[in-house]
C-alpha cells in the first residue's frame, strides 16, 4: 500500500499502531484531523487505506468510527492491532503542574485520566482536541499548558513529560483497525474475526432471532454494539465481532442466513485476530465449536445435500 491515512498529527497512539502491520513497510504515512477524515480519505481515494481506533479496554467502542463505517461508499477491515495505552502529562520545559490551568487531549484520554486529573490537576480546564497528539501541538503552540498524550509525542513536539503513567486503570488497551476499499480479504488463518453491522425489524424477538443463527452454527460472538441510525427514530445499526472468517462454512451459512432475515447487512471485514492468545500454529481455538458445527461437518452436510439434489436418498 502506497499511502496510508491515520488520527494525527504525527505521534498518536494511532500512528503507533500503523506502524506495527506489515502494510506500513516503505508506505507513506498521511496525518488527517479527526478518525472521520481518515475514512473520507479512503472513500475518496486520496489514500490506499487508513487506520483508526475502534474500542477500547475502559472506555468501549468508538462511536464516530462505528457511525462512519456504515456509510457509503463501503469500507472492509483488512487488519487490526492492539495497543497497550500510557499517558503522560506534559509541557513547555519550565513548567510545573501548579502552572497548569488549561489542560486538553482526546475524549477517549481524558475519560481514561479523569480521576488523575481531577486528583492533581483539580483547577485546570480540560478541553477536548482531535487527538491526543494535537492537543501536545497546541502546548508547543501555547494554546494549551498541558497536553495528556504518549510520551512520544512530547519528544515530537519538544515538551518536558512532568508526570509519567497517569492513567487511572493501568493495562488499558486500545484496538485499532486498517480500513480499506472491498476487495477479497485476506485468507484465511484459523484464528481470524468477522465484523459486520446488520438492521432488525423493531419486532419482538428480532434481535434473538439474528443472535440464533450465529449461535446454531457454533460462531462465537466477541462483540456487539448499538448504534441509532441516524434518519430513523428508535432503530438500530447491531455491530457485531465474532471468530470465523467469511470463508469457512459456518460463518458464510451464517451471513447468508442474516442477508435473509434482516433488513440491511454491512460485511466490514474477516481478518487475522491480534493479541488473542491464541498459538501462532492456530492450535487452541478458544471458542471449540458446538457439535455438528466445525468445518468438516459442514462439508459433509454440504455434500449429503447436494447428494440429495443428485437423486441420492441415502
């Protein structure tokens, strides 16, 4: 890929997860202001593909992200990371925390710092920016007194870090995602994960009755969120993550039989799984399929059926 979109400036955690797939060798990194303009670059064709944040450990799914993946033209996720989130105070060299009044970072930060923030720094304003970075550039900038970012982005805008590891659940992880135009995705690996977006009917049991045909086929759900779609009232976009690739039996029996039930259906994507734990020989799945549900079974049902369709009665 030739030119990848990511949250900048330069210096995010979102940058730092680009830079861990294998997409970004010899690529040429592209800043946008906000995960909304990285998915408007992809669909415009500035760029190859773009990576943003999509949950977090403390702080949940990213809601923008998941509001702009349902919209047009589609995207597909092609790769996910994972990344472990450390946040440092920091600002112009000279200053001390009773220096701060204005303090600003990325909602997702300051949601994951606010008991530090309201311990320490009690009399500063905290405002909301872009990013983390951005707001680190607006110290530089003197905008801000303090930014709560990566500590790289202090070495990047010129900053002294003056608390380190202020976060208020240490171990947070954040997952980000590499977004691109439909194509075939990636093969599979055995240890891979399908998103999609579906809409119900708002009827009763709508709901359990998309659930029911992911449970029946022994496919593991990881995830699910709603999101209200935006033109309709009390209606939902379900964001559902599950185990499977798209090309095995049970998880396009699966699709098919949702493309049926529901009103719309949104593929985002099958892709390798990161951090899961799982061996790097794909032993150890840590969902076992129900019985009847792993892929030899379906193959030999796929066959007895189309014995059946032959003239075979047996």
């Amino acid at each position: 890929m030739g030119r990848l979109a990511f949250l900048g400036p330069h210096a995010t955690f979102t940058e730092q997860a680009l830079r861990s797939l294998p997409e970004a060798r010899d690529a040429e990194f592209v800043p946008c202001a906000g995960s909304p303009a990285v998915l408007e670059a992809v669909r415009r064709g500035e760029v190859d593909a773009g990576c943003v944040p999509i949950e977090n450990s403390v702080e949940g799914a990213v809601g923008a992200v998941l509001d702009g993946l349902v919209g047009d033209p589609p995207l597909v996720i092609v790769r996910e990371a994972l990344v472990a989130v450390r946040f440092a105070v920091m600002a112009r060299p000279g200053t001390v925390t009773a220096d701060v009044r204005r303090v600003g970072s990325h909602p997702h930060a300051v949601a994951q710092t606010r008991g530090w923030l309201s311990a320490h720094l009690p009399a500063a304003e905290v405002l909301l920016t872009s990013s983390t970075s951005e707001a680190a550039a607006q110290v530089a900038r003197g905008d801000l007194d303090a930014a709560v970012a990566a500590p790289l982005a202090a070495e990047q805008h010129g900053l002294d870090v003056i608390v380190d590891d202020v976060a208020d659940n240490p171990g947070a992880v954040t997952r980000f995602v590499l977004l691109a135009p439909p194509a075939p995705p990636p093969d599979p690996t055995g240890r891979d994960r399908t998103t999609f977006a579906a809409t119900t009917r708002n009827v009763p049991g709508s709901l359990l009755g998309l659930l029911t045909e992911l449970a029946m086929r022994g496919i593991d759900l990881t995830r699910i969120e709603s999101r209200p779609i935006k033109d309709r009232h009390a209606e939902y976009w379900f964001h559902i993550d599950c185990t499977g690739h798209v090309a095995e039996p049970a998880m396009g029996e699966a699709l098919a039989a949702l493309h049926r039930r529901c009103d719309r259906v949104r593929f985002l994507g099958s892709f390798p799984r990161a951090g899961n734990g799982v061996p790097a020989d794909g032993s150890g799945d840590p969902a076992a399929p129900l019985g009847g549900s792993g892929h030899a079974e379906f193959a030999a049902a796929q066959q007895w059926v189309d014995g059946l369709r032959a003239g075979s009665a047996s």
